[in-house]
C-alpha cells in the first residue's frame, strides 16, 4: 500500500480511517482551491499559450523552510512571470509560518503552538490537521523510521548542531542518557487528531512534533499543484534539494534536466547522475545538507529513532516520484534503513524510484535508471 499525499489521481491510500480521511479532506482542499484566482494577470486555467510564444524568467526567494528556492518559469510576458512568483512567495511564506515550531504564528494556530500546548487539545486549521495526519500514515509506512513525534529527540540535536555550527570551540554532541530520556515521550499513539472537533491533542505533555522530514516537499508539491491549475504550462521549483518541474522545459522542448549533487568531497565529478523529467520531483536527502563537526566526525541531521545517533547507511539518497511530500518522506526514511530494506518499502509505492550513494558507489533502482537514459546499458 502506497501513500496517497497531495494527489488526485486514483491510488492505494493507507488502510487506516483516519488517512483515509486524509486523502479526501486534502483532495477536497485542493478542490476549493482551485476556484481561488492569482491576480488578474495569469492566464485561466484553461488557456493555454503556445510554447514558440512563452518566455523564460526565474527568480530566488530566500526566508521560507531556512533554504534558497530557485524558481525558473515559462511564461507569456514578465507582467504574469511576476503574478506567479508573487503567488509562490506568499504560499511558501503561509505554509512556512504555518508548520513552524520555533517561532509563533504571526496569527492564530501553528505547528508550535500545537507542542506549546501539549496536554491539550488545540484547534487547529485543516491544513495542519492534512500535514499531521499525512505524517502519522509516513510513520506507519515506514515502521516507526519516519516520526513526527521525535521533536523532542531532535530538538537536543538541533541545539547541538546551531551550537557546534556557529562557535566550533563549544561544539558537542548531545549525551545518551539526555537522549534516551527524550525518546520516551515519542509514541506516535500519543498524538490525536480529531476531525470532527477540529482539533489536534499531544497526550503527553512533553511531546513535540517535528515535520522537517516531510514538511518542505509536502509545501511544494501544494504549490506545484495550484501553479499547475492556474495554467502553468512549464516551471521548476528548486527548495533546496527538493526539486518539482511542471511539464517540460520549453526553452528547450526537452524534459527538465536534474543532477543528482555528490554528497562527498572527494575529488569526484560534482554530479553523481543526471534525471531527466518531466511533471515530477527528484528530492534528495544527505548527510551533506545540513550537519556539524565534533572531534573531527561529521554528524547528520538525519537521526536514527532507534539508535538515536545519525544515520549511518548511506551518504546521500534521491527519489523521483510524482508526489514531492511523498518523495520527501521516502528520501529520509531510506537514508534510515539498508539498500535492501529500502527496495522493499519502494515496492510499495507504484512509480517512485531511488538512487544510493554510499563512497563511491552509486546504486539505483532500474526505473531510476531509465530516467538517466541508462536503461539497457
């Protein structure tokens, strides 16, 4: 059974009630949005312009999930090119402020909010009500790998890794004991979303929910969605290692053109392989994204719920799917498992396909393969 996330077209969804509940209410959010309009400026959605006729503009916003978005469209004049950015920067922006849980909602109901109130329940928009219960199902498709409850876990490592980053001489890592007494306040069964209430309880007051696992792509995608309903013919979003294009690159009527970045420096050539896609997200997670150097040892910020330590397996993984959310999830739970254990969780998930780097090997999925043009070599 395969994860649904931000989709419309039939699939299996997770056998659980309440993620069936997930894909209708996010299906029908998507649905209402739809009737909503950019500014005067955009073509409707069902125009569309010929390809010789458009135009090539990009554009970087800096700010929304701590990264740099590329954003590179295909339009028919600046005047539409300016709606569209408009438009993306003020919904990463939202959903930034939205799934935060450092700082609080500017106004009303964040991710932060949530775990400041633990204990009780909180009301909460349908939007972070979809996030939430879209990560409970990861976790259960993933065995536990994959936890939106370990906030608590990765706060103590998030902490070491700002210290450690901005003044080396204090670097540290955070002690076992700290870390195991953290980890007893991470059951997913402690977090209780009730639809009909409209409202989000962490039953254990010392829980914290943390969607950096799942929160950026699940953006992403959201907008990729409602670019494409508003008539965007051609684009690519690039945030940071998530990365969603949008028909295909009418510069140069070929599918878009990815590399898959090497996560080590070592010499080698800066790209491991190139994708080429068109209407999906190649999303890649590593242990060069984000990470801090104590004693001479690099450590991740991909951490392992099991030994509580970063993960080990692999150096860096990428995922090409039609979802983002969903590639997102699958990057970081096959950062947190073996090669082989990894392929069977694929197995579950119809289309999405996965590359490896461990060293210098460079291991893929055959339908990986067939997107670099390697297929039959």
């Amino acid at each position: 059974m395969g994860i649904r996330g931000i989709s419309e077209k039939k699939g299996s969804a997770f056998s659980s009630a309440g993620i069936a509940r997930l894909a209708a209410a996010v299906i029908l959010a998507l649905l209402i949005s739809a009737f909503c309009c950019l500014p005067l400026s955009c073509r409707a959605a069902n125009q569309t312009a010929s390809p010789a006729a458009l135009q090539r503009f990009e554009a970087f916003i800096t700010g929304p999930f701590d990264t740099a978005i590329k954003v590179i469209l295909f339009t028919a004049g600046e005047e539409e090119f300016n709606a569209y950015r408009l438009f993306i920067e003020e919904e990463f922006w939202r959903l930034h402020r939205l799934f935060d849980i450092y700082h609080d909602a500017p106004e009303g109901v964040n991710l932060k909010t949530v775990n400041d109130h633990a204990g009780t329940p909180v009301d909460c928009p349908g939007e972070l009500m979809d996030l939430i219960e879209f990560g409970i199902g990861c976790g259960g498709e993933a065995g536990g790998r994959v936890n939106i409850a370990m906030g608590s876990v990765l706060s103590l490592w998030h902490d070491a890794r700002e210290i450690s980053s901005a003044s080396p001489d204090r670097a540290y890592i955070p002690d076992q004991k700290s870390l195991e007494e953290a980890a007893g306040h991470t059951s997913i069964r402690d977090v209780v979303v009730d639809r009909a209430r409209g409202t989000v309880t962490l039953k254990d007051r010392m829980m914290r929910l943390d969607v950096g696992a799942i929160a950026k792509g699940y953006a992403v995608e959201k907008i990729a969605r409602q670019l494409a309903r508003r008539g965007l013919q051609s684009g690519a979003i690039d945030a940071g290692g998530n990365v969603r294009v949008i028909g295909r690159n009418e510069g140069k009527n070929k599918p878009w053109r990815i590399g898959i970045n090497n996560p080590l420096d070592n010499g080698r050539t800066p790209l491991v392989e190139i994708a080429s896609v068109e209407d999906r997200a190649v999303v890649t997670s590593g242990n060069d994204q984000r990470f801090f150097i104590f004693e001479g040892r690099r450590y991740s910020h991909i951490i392992d719920p099991t030994t509580l330590q970063p993960a080990h397996f692999h150096d860096s993984v990428s995922i090409i799917a039609e979802d983002s959310g969903i590639a997102d999830f699958l990057t970081t739970a096959l950062m947190l498992m073996t090669e082989e254990e990894g392929r069977i969780l694929l197995g579950r998930f119809p289309g999405c396909e996965a590359l490896w780097v461990r060293g210098s090997s460079v291991t893929m999925t055959e339908g990986f393969r067939r997107f670099t043009g390697q297929a039959g070599d």
